[in-house]
C-alpha cells in the first residue's frame, strides 16, 4: 500500500507562486519597455507590419527601437521554443516574459551573474553572449534617450 504525503509548505508556496503570473509592474523601467516592444513587435509579426515606425513613436526614439528590434531577434533565435507572450494590454507575465524582463533587467544595471542566472538551463551558454550584448545596446540607448 502506497501512502501519500501531502507537498510540504515549502512545496505549496512555490507551486502557488508558479501559478501566479507576476506582473508587469516588478520589473524596472527598461525591462518594463522592452516588454511593450515585445508585445508591439508580436502583434506586427502576426500581421505582416513592420513594427520600427509604431515602435519608435511608442518609445520615443528610432535608435531604442531598432536596439528592441535586434533584442527580440537574438531572444527568438536563442530560445528553445516559440517564445509565449501575453496580450498587449495585459498586465500580467508569461513566464517567458518573466524571463526576459529578468535578464534585461540584470543587464540593464551591469550584472552579468543575475544575468546568467535568469538563463542557466534555458539557454545554451554560447547564445547567453549575443543576449547580453543586445540587453546592454538595448539599456545604453535607452539611457541616451533620456
């Protein structure tokens, strides 16, 4: 006979916090933007448009614009599987986007360890330079946007 034990509370915390989308809210400014534009760029996609003129009026610069564009390109080219966004007005995250917000986030202030860390076991080593780079693009003309 088999006995079943019930998950730990440990257990239950983090299934409940899987289960949970995160919002778009904890992320910082730059991730936060950069979401927008992943969101904006999917939508184009689905409709055959190029997304650079709605994207530079939606973020106020050419230059950010093209940075989101090659961002978005390298994260499609390095990730396992379609990425998953949610709809554009929502306010709550895929777990993709989590993802993504967390690395740009990292990259957004220079820290490469939290940066590899959002992406250990998702992303095969040699793709994580090519995403640092275009998360560092993405953060410096943000920055001169300013």
């Amino acid at each position: 006979m088999s006995r079943h034990h019930p998950p730990s509370a440990t257990a239950q915390n983090i299934i409940a916090a899987l289960a949970t989308p995160p919002r778009v809210e904890r992320l910082g400014p730059v991730a936060g933007r950069f979401l927008h534009a992943l969101r904006l760029i999917a939508l184009h996609e689905r409709m055959g448009r190029d997304p650079v003129p709605e994207l530079a009026v939606r973020l106020g610069s050419v230059e950010v614009a093209a940075k989101a564009l090659i961002l978005a390109h390298a994260i499609a080219a390095s990730w396992p599987e379609n990425i998953n966004v949610s709809r554009f007005c929502c306010r709550l995250m895929s777990h993709d986007e989590a993802t993504i917000g967390a690395f740009v986030d990292a990259a957004a202030v220079g820290d490469r360890r939290d940066f590899e860390a959002a992406l250990t076991g998702l992303i095969r080593p040699e793709r994580m330079h090519r995403l640092w780079e275009g998360a560092l693009a993405l953060a410096a003309a943000e920055l001169r946007a300013l």
